[in-house]
C-alpha cells in the first residue's frame, strides 16, 4: 500500500478539509480499537503531498476529549506510513496580548490531565522516551513561517496547558496558569503529542485562540457559545493555512530533529526480558530496533 506522510488532525470545529480532493476513506482497525473516525486520503489542488486527515472528535464531534481513542489514532496512521503530523487545536489565551482569534504554535506543554493512557508502553516492556521539547521544532518553524507569510496573528514559544476538560477552568485555576506564565489552555494535547513521541512521528500543532478562559475581567467567561462564533473565524484562517503549508512544502522534507529516532535508546528492559509476543505486538514501532528474528537468534 502507498505510504501516506503527512497527516493532519482536525480539532473542534474542523471536521473537515476544504478543497481537498479526496480519493478515499480508510476504516482502520487497531490493536487499540477503532480510530475515532475514518481516515480521509487526499490532497489540496495544485499540491504534491497526499494527505491522511483525521478529526480527533470524529466527524460529528461525539467524542470527549478524556475520551477520545489516542493510541488508536496514533496506530493507525503509523500504519498508514504517516511520518510528519500537523494537528489543530482549539485553545483559551491566558495572556493579555494573545488574542480571541489569534493563532499559537506552542513549544512546550504542562500537564494537568488525570487518568488518560498516555503510553505504549507496559509491564514486560519499559521505556521512557526524551519528551524536553514535546514539539517538532522543525515542523513547528516552517508552520510558524507559513502562518506569518499569510500576515496573521500568530505567537510562538508559548506554553500549552493541558487540562482535563470537559468543563472550562474555575477563576482560581485559571490564575494559577498565568502564574506559571503558560499562553494557553485546551483539553487535547495530551496524551496525543506523548504517542506521536513513542511513535517516532513528527508532530506539532496549531492553536486557534477562542476566548480569555475566565480570568480576564471585564470580559464573558468562556462557555461553548463564545468558542464556535470565534472558531468558524480561526478555522477559515487555518483552511488558508494547510493550503499554503501544502502548497510550498519541497517534494523531500530534510528534518532535524530527533522525534524519529525518540526510541533508539529509550528501552530498558533488556532484550532477553521481551517476550516474542510483546514484540509482535508492538512490531509497528519498535520493529526496526527488535524484531522476531533476532529474538529467536539471541
């Protein structure tokens, strides 16, 4: 099957591509369960790179972010071949000069999720991947270039919380953020970015700003109303964005990074300690480190 390399992960409000011309949907089945939806393959007229889109919500958006089938979304696009990830996300600004309608690519995440199943990893095999720079930085500048080429609003180097959800932050939570100098809030982050790490998977996203959370006075606190007007404005930006992004990425990205090679030495179990069946479950990741074959040989 042809490999698909970029993928793109669509946020609240982005169910879908506009002008992409689809060739097909896939219904992937994962060791995980199912994806949150099917896979959409196409790619933006006058463009050269085919890609696989996927909205984390699913189409009709009835999934919650607690809930939302992250190892099977990261599997199942591993499967495709997918190597580099562009994801949107809707935000709250939990600072003065990042804006309702402003774009964020962030760097850095802190998290305050509960109990989501943020790893692989597990009991026979143990690994601990880098994670200091949750982010492709390479994928983070050339998207971060694009949004600026187009003259839209857009910050950089900022600081993603990631919280539980689904209701929005209290007043006191929402200070607390800006005493850790965080620029924004949103439910989906984590685990996602963890797993595209494990899957040795570019990854990196671009935050649309719908609303101050509810720490800003003078100003409505957040509820859903506020979010979709904002949205449907951020998301007709983010459309022009993955075109123009599409449009001027070179037929071979070089990358300089080291998200694709996160588990060349992130395993501590030792090789006599795998068990046959572990490997073969976790051959799409880890196949190019430990394979069968060499099991049996040692």
């Amino acid at each position: 099957m042809e490999k698909i390399k970029y993928a793109v992960i669509g946020g609240s409000g982005l169910l879908s591509l506009e002008n992409l011309s689809i060739e097909k949907e896939i219904e992937i089945s994962t060791p995980y369960g199912m994806m949150s939806d099917k896979v959409t393959i196409g790619f933006f007229r006058g463009t050269k790179h085919k890609i696989a889109f996927l909205p984390r919500h699913g189409r009709n958006h009835t999934i919650m972010p607690s809930n939302i089938p992250q190892k099977a979304n990261v599997w199942g696009l591993k499967s495709l071949g997918v190597e580099r990830v562009f994801a949107v996300s809707a935000v709250g600004s939990l600072k003065e000069n990042i804006k309702p309608g402003d774009l964020v690519i962030p760097s850095q995440i802190f998290d305050r999720t509960k109990n989501r199943d943020s790893t692989f990893f597990e009991d026979g095999l143990v690994g601990h991947i880098p994670f200091g720079e949750p982010f492709c930085p390479t994928l983070s500048k050339i998207l971060y270039e694009t949004v600026k080429g187009l003259g839209y609003p857009v910050h950089k180097d900022e600081t993603y919380v990631c919280m539980e959800g689904p209701a929005f932050s209290t007043k006191a939570e929402s200070e607390f953020y800006r005493m850790l100098k965080a620029g924004v809030i949103g439910m989906t982050a984590l685990p996602e970015s963890k797993l595209f790490r494990e899957a040795e998977i570019c990854y990196t996203l671009l935050s649309t700003v719908t609303d101050y959370d509810c720490w800003k006075e003078g100003e409505e606190a957040v509820n859903v109303k506020m979010v979709l007007e904002t949205m449907k404005k951020c998301n007709e930006m983010v459309h022009k964005v993955l075109v123009k992004l599409f449009e001027t990425l070179p037929e071979k990205l070089e990358v300089d990074c080291q998200c694709q090679y996160s588990l060349m030495y992130a395993i501590t179990t030792k090789k006599e300690g795998i068990s046959k069946d572990m490997l073969r479950k976790l051959d799409l990741l880890l196949g190019k480190y430990f394979s069968i074959s060499q099991k049996e040989e040692e």
